[in-house]
C-alpha cells in the first residue's frame, strides 16, 4: 500500500496535481453517444445543450470493425462542440484492459482532446489494480500532452470480482470519480439467469403463505438491490460518486424511470441513458421532489446551526435529519442553477 503522504502525488513528472476533492457538478444522466454513427454525431452539439455528460461510447455495443471509426469520430465530436459553453461534461468509454484497442484509445484519445476530456469510464474493472494501471498511465500521459486538469476514472461494476473488490476499486486513486453498476456484464459473470440490460425479472419474486383457498399475493423483487446498495456504501465512503447504469427496455419508460427512481433513493446521483427518450426520465428522477425540497428547506431554517431537536409537522428534527436535508437541499440548489423552471418550483431562499 502506497504511503498516506504519497496519496496525492502526481504519477509522472509534469502532470497535473490530482483534486483533493470531486468537482461539484449535476450528472443526472450519462448520455451514451455511438460515436462511429455519424447521422447521430452530427447532433451532439445540440444534444449537448440537453445533458449533463455526453460519452462517446468506443467499447461493447460498437462492432469490432468499427472500432477505428468511433475513436476518430469521438475525438472529432470532441474537437467540434463546445461543451464547456453549456458545462456538459465530455467523457468516453474506453475498450477494456485485456482488448487490442485500449492503448490506442488513450494514447489517441489523451493526445487530441486529453484538456476537454473530463471522464474516462473503464469497463470490466476487477480490482484496484485495474485502476493503478490507468492512473499511471493517464498520468503519463498528461503530461506528455500538457493536461493541466486531472482526468479522471470512472469504473464500470460488472464482473463479480469486481463486485467483491468494490471497496478498494472506490478507494484506489484520487482519480476515481465514480461506479455505475453494469448490469448485462454482471449477470453473465454471476451466472445470474436474465437476458435483460438492466430492471426487474419477472421471475424473481415473494409470495405469501398459502391461507387455504384465497388467491396468494405475489410481488417481483429487485434483482439488483443488493448490488447497488454495495456500490453506494463503497462510493459515499470513499467521496465518489454512484450511478445506476443502463436500462435497456426503451419501450417500457414507466420501469426505467422506476429503476432509476430506486437508484436515486438509495444514494446514486443518476444513471446512463442510452436513447434520447430516456434524458427527460433522468432529468425527473434524479432532482428532488418539490414538496421534499421544500420541507428538507424549513428543517434547515429551523435549525441554523444544524444542532437540536425541533418538531415540524407533528415529526421530531435532530442534527442527523439536519444532515438528511441538507443532501437534498444541496442537490436542489444544483439543480436549480442549471434548470430555471425547477429553480422557480423550488423557490429556494
Ligand atoms: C440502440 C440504438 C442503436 C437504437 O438506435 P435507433 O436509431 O435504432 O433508435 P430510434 O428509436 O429509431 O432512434 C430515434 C432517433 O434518436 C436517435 N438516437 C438513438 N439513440 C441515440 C443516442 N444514444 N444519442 C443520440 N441520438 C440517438 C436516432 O438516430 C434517431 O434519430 P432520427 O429521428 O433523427 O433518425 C441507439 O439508441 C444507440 O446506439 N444507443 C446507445 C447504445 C449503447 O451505447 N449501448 C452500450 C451501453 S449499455 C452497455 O454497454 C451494458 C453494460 C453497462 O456494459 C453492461 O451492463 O454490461
Ligand atoms: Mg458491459
């Protein structure tokens, strides 16, 4: 284990000072761009002015042929659109460590864009020396390219020894941004029995006892309940971030927006959307109920120094409920800077 002291050191001579702490930024959602498709990359620059973060997608989900053409047409999306005028992060997924592209990805991908290149997301990561190897290497390579901003890494959870490493993959370089649970990968690597990319299984269900004839109520559970719930503790421990991942069901937004509701519940800060009729499910879920703003806003005002106990509406206030809204307080007023019509319901003083 590397010294304390050493935790912040830049890797290489000439590289940027990692961040002490994330950047506050709103990632309600990840917008997956297929970047070798060039009808859909010719309207990034507008699509840009509706998300948080645009990924040019280069790994799974782009065909073995066209790897090239994705890579060359993300670092021209890169070059052409101006992400910072709309504060759209510009992140990309990488090729995984074991796959004949992943160097050209970085070598190229640093090399041409690395100073607007704000994520890069690693697939497959088993362990916290995946993470030790792009740290090294990124930093390498900033300062070759002069990159005077950090990039940072954010991991895909989607291998079982990845989930089962989870803790020290969260706490292994001061680079990490952030998880999302990759839930296709996962199942397959836990042998878990879905087709799905994302959700529910119909299948996967409690049902009560039998009480003689009458009709036994049944409900489907959450597959993914325990993994998220692992992802977020390791995340919120270590002062990164936790994202819900893909839905693939584009049919079926009521489950989306249900999945990503529970993500959001339990601690993630959003989701990836893949189709452009998924942005508008993230932008509702992942900002706070109005009504829960406004309540969080009053126990916050009724303890200024976040110490006490007070009652509202017939419930006890305390200092660790002070800390409950101002979570959702904070996110509110984020949230509130980047949408007007938002900032008006949750009138925030
Ligand atoms: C599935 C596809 C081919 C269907 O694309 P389509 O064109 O057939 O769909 P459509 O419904 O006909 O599209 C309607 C319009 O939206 C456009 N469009 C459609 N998608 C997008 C998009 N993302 N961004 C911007 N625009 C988009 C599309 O071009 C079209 O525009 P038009 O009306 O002008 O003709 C397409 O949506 C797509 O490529 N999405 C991204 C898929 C992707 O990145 N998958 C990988 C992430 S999930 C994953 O890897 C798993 C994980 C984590 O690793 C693990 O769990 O293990
Ligand atoms: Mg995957």
């Amino acid at each position: 284990m590397k010294l304390p002291r050493r935790f912040f050191q830049p890797l290489a001579a000439g590289a940027p000072e990692p961040f002490r702490e994330l950047p506050v930024k709103l990632e309600r959602m990840i917008h997956f761009v297929p970047p070798h498709n060039e009808k859909v990359r010719a309207k990034v620059g507008d699509l840009a002015a509706t998300v948080d973060v645009v990924l040019g997608n280069l790994e799974d989900a782009v065909p073995a042929d066209q790897k090239e053409a994705a890579r060359k047409g993300f670092i021209a999306m890169g070059k052409e659109v101006d992400f910072a005028k709309t504060g759209t992060g510009l992140w990309t997924r990488i090729n995984a460590l074991n796959s004949p592209w992943i160097l050209d990805d970085l070598f190229e991908v640093v090399g041409e864009i690395g100073s607007k290149l704000d994520v890069i997301m690693v697939p497959k990561v088993e362990g916290p020396w995946d993470i030790h190897y792009i740290d090294q290497l990124l930093a390498q390579l900033e300062a070759r390219h002069k990159v005077e901003k950090p990039i940072l890494v954010h991991a895909i959870l989607e291998t079982a020894e990845g989930v089962a490493n989870v803790d020290a993959i969260a706490s292994a370089s001061p680079r990490m941004h952030g998880m999302s649970l990759g839930p296709a990968d996962l199942a397959a690597s836990r042998s878990m029995k879905t087709t799905r990319v994302g959700g529910g299984h119909p299948e996967y269900r409690v049902i009560a006892d039998a009480k003689g004839e009458e009709a036994r109520v049944s409900a489907q559970q959450d597959l993914w309940h325990y993994t998220i719930a692992k992802m977020v503790d390791a995340c919120a421990a270590n002062g990164i971030k936790a994202f819900y991942g893909p839905f693939g069901d584009f049919s079926d937004a009521a489950a989306c927006e249900v999945q990503f509701r529970n993500a959001f519940l339990m601690g993630c800060a959003g989701a990836w959307t893949l189709h452009p009729s998924q942005v508008a499910i993230a932008k509702k879920v992942f900002a706070p109920d109005p009504d829960e703003v406004n309540f969080a806003a009053r126990i916050v005002e009724a303890m200024p120094d976040g110490t006490g106990a007070v009652m509202l509406d017939g419930k006890m206030q305390d200092d660790a409920t002070w800390k409950q809204a101002k979570v959702i307080v904070d996110l509110a007023r984020l949230v509130a800077d980047k949408d007007p019509e938002l900032a008006k319901v949750y009138k925030l003083p």
